[in-house]
C-alpha cells in the first residue's frame, strides 16, 4: 500500500510539472502581435534591469553562470555590464562598440563587418528592429500568458554562429523577459532580466565611459 500511495505521488507531481510548463503554438494572428510588440517598444524611452545569464556548453556538466546590469537609452545606446563572477562590460554608443574584460579594453576595429553585424542585432533585439532585420526569419507563438518570437538566421555570417534566438515576452506588459542565443554547434545562452525599471533618466556618463 506504501508503495502504491508513492507512485501516485510521483504521478500527481509529474502532472503538475507537466501543467506548469509553457507550451508555445504558432499564433492566429503573427502580424497583431508584432504590431503590439513594436508599439511597446516605441514608447520605451529607457530600461535599467538586472540580469541572469547561463551558459550551457556540451564540453561542461553543469551551467556557467554570470549576472550583472543591463542599462539601454532609445535608441541605440546599451551597456551590458557583467558584474558575477568577473567584470566584463559590452558599450554600444551609436556606431560604436566597446569591449572591457579583465580591466583592460579589447580590439574589436579588426572584426569590421562581423563587429557590426553582432551590434546591430544586440540594439535590434532591444528596441524591437529586430521585426526589420532581413538577416532573421520570425516565427511568432504564444501560450497562455506569453509570447515567444523565434528567430531563424538565414544570413550567411549569423547562420554561422546561430541556429536560432528566442526571445519571451509576458502578455501583460509585452516586455522582453527572457532571451536565449541557440548556437550552432549546440551551446546555448539564457538570460532573464528582472527588477526592470523602464523611461527614467540614465546617466549619459554609463553609455561613455566603460
């Protein structure tokens, strides 16, 4: 009798997983909801955040796990500053793009095109130009109380590096929550953000100096 009270435990506690998780399906209407993404994000002046990122790599049992602040001005400023376990900062001001890590800024002039490309896509991903990016193929799918656009590289450089980038959004606020990079050898990258803070005054001096 023991036994069987058990399973019927694990079998209760299976369906509740199973009841929790989100299961995605390709929306009725993609281009209403891309309407209600891209309005949100127009009227997003600014986003201070926390973030938490894992990476997942086949050569590593367990996650590599990082956080930091995430600071974007509208619309093509963004400081992405890793503060766990080590410092390393990602400055974009305009057309430029900065790199800081272990204290010291890198080159990244030498990687010209690829540089850009990568630039480009962080701000797109932000300030919702990504829904102009004919580097991507979208996909839009919803579940009870989300959304998720699946982006599929079809440009050469990115198809490279990226099998695809999801990105989810709560149907209440339609604010970015989380963003996960699937590359193409099979690593991934999920970042969530949290303690979000949207259209107040950034200090300009963070998009300058890294």
């Amino acid at each position: 009798m023991n036994n069987l009270r058990f399973v019927l435990c694990l079998f209760c506690l299976a369906l509740v997983q199973i009841s929790q998780a989100q299961t995605f399906k390709p929306v009725a209407d993609q281009e209403k909801v891309l309407a209600e993404l891209r309005k949100t994000s127009q009227a997003t002046t600014s986003i201070q955040a926390a973030f938490t990122e894992e990476k997942f790599l086949a050569v590593l049992k367990e996650p590599e796990r990082s956080s930091g602040l995430f600071y974007f001005q509208q619309k093509d400023k963004m400081r992405w500053e890793q503060k766990s376990p080590s410092k390393y900062v990602i400055l974009i001001n305009g057309d430029k793009l900065r790199i800081q890590e272990g204290g010291k800024e890198k080159n990244v002039g030498q990687a010209g095109r690829m540089a850009a490309q990568i630039k480009e896509l962080m701000i797109g991903l932000v300030n919702g130009d990504f829904q102009q990016n004919k580097a991507f193929a979208i996909a839009c799918l919803g579940s009870e109380d989300q959304y998720q656009i699946v982006l599929t590289p079809i440009n050469r450089r990115l198809k490279n590096i990226y099998s695809k980038i999801t990105m989810v959004f709560p149907k209440s606020s339609l604010r970015l929550k989380e963003l996960v990079f699937f590359e193409k050898g099979g690593d991934k990258s999920v970042m969530k953000f949290s303690a979000e803070k949207f259209n107040q005054p950034i200090n300009d001096s963070l998009f300058q100096n890294l």
